[in-house]
C-alpha cells in the first residue's frame, strides 16, 4: 500500500515539474511617481491657546479662547502617476539546430616529369617541375553552425494617471 501511494507521489512530480518548466512567467513592475505639490489654499489654526472661564452673578459661564501661538495650515494636491512594465517570457522549448558547412578548392600541385633520355645528349638533366591541375583536393575546412533559439520575451508598458491626493497638513517651514 505504501509503495503504491509513494509511486503515485513520484509519478506527479515527474509530470507536474517539467510543466511548471514550461510555463510562462510573467513580473509586473510598477514605479509609481508623485508630482510636485501643489497648494489650494491655506489658514492660520492656533497651535496654543488660553481659555478664560468668567461667572456672573446670575451663575452663566462665559468661555473666551484668545490663541496665544498660531500656526499656518495648508490643503495641497499631489498628483500621483503609476507606471506598470509587465514583462512576459514565453518558454517556449528550447530549439537548437546545427548545420556542418565543409569547404574544398582545387589544389595546384608540383609533379615532376619523368626524365626522357636523349641519344645525342650526354649530360646530365634534372627532373622539371611542371603544376597541373588535378581534382579538387579533399575536405579543407569543416564549420560547423550552431543556433540557438532562446525563449521569446515580451515587454510591455502602460502608464496610469490616477487621482489627485488631497490632503491638509501644517506649513512645512513649521517642521524645520
């Protein structure tokens, strides 16, 4: 029984690796990109304050708030851009051919006459040399080609504009 289960264990993965090798595979990067500030409008907001609570003799209570420290506030847009590159690599098999190329050229080649003897010639003569053409000589030069066809990659990039981001924050000469 054991045995059985394992079998079944290992013949998945002897199917299901090889697919997953062959599988596309896609990264989707994105950059996304804030613009420069702008600000809508700004108001003074007190940072500090100080409360007077007066009674009069009829017993109502009279709040004063006098702002001691004001502090400037802004609302700003902040336009934001999205940058997406979706790189796609199709895996497709991986195909190799090779071609063997073989080079030959006709060869000039030194061969000596044989020596004729003459009657009324006594001396001695040396073999000539004459070149002749023969056959193209054997194989010279084999190339062999390799090419390889890689995997194909596809590029692709799209650009969003989104919405404005709005927001209210304190004058940033505050925060130095």
């Amino acid at each position: 029984m054991r045995r059985s289960i394992l079998a079944l264990v290992a013949l998945g993965f002897a199917f299901t690796i090889p697919l997953r090798a062959q599988a596309d595979q896609t990264i989707i990067q994105r950059d996304i990109t804030q613009g420069p500030a702008q600000v809508m409008g700004s108001w003074m907001e007190p940072a500090y304050e100080r409360v007077k609570e007066t009674t009069d003799a009829n017993g109502e209570t009279h709040r004063v708030r006098e702002p001691i420290i004001m502090e400037r506030h802004e609302r700003v847009v902040v336009p934001i851009s999205e940058q997406r590159t979706t790189t796609t690599v199709v895996n497709s098999p991986r195909v190799q051919t090779q071609t063997t190329y073989r080079a030959s050229r006709p060869v000039k080649r030194k061969v000596a006459y044989k020596k004729r003897a003459v009657a009324y010639k006594k001396r001695y003569k040396a073999p000539r040399v004459a070149h002749i053409r023969r056959k193209p000589s054997n194989l010279i030069a084999v190339k062999t080609v390799r090419r390889i066809e890689q995997p194909t990659v596809i590029q692709r990039t799209d650009h969003y504009e989104q919405e404005n981001l709005i927001y209210d924050r304190r004058h940033p000469a505050l925060d130095m």
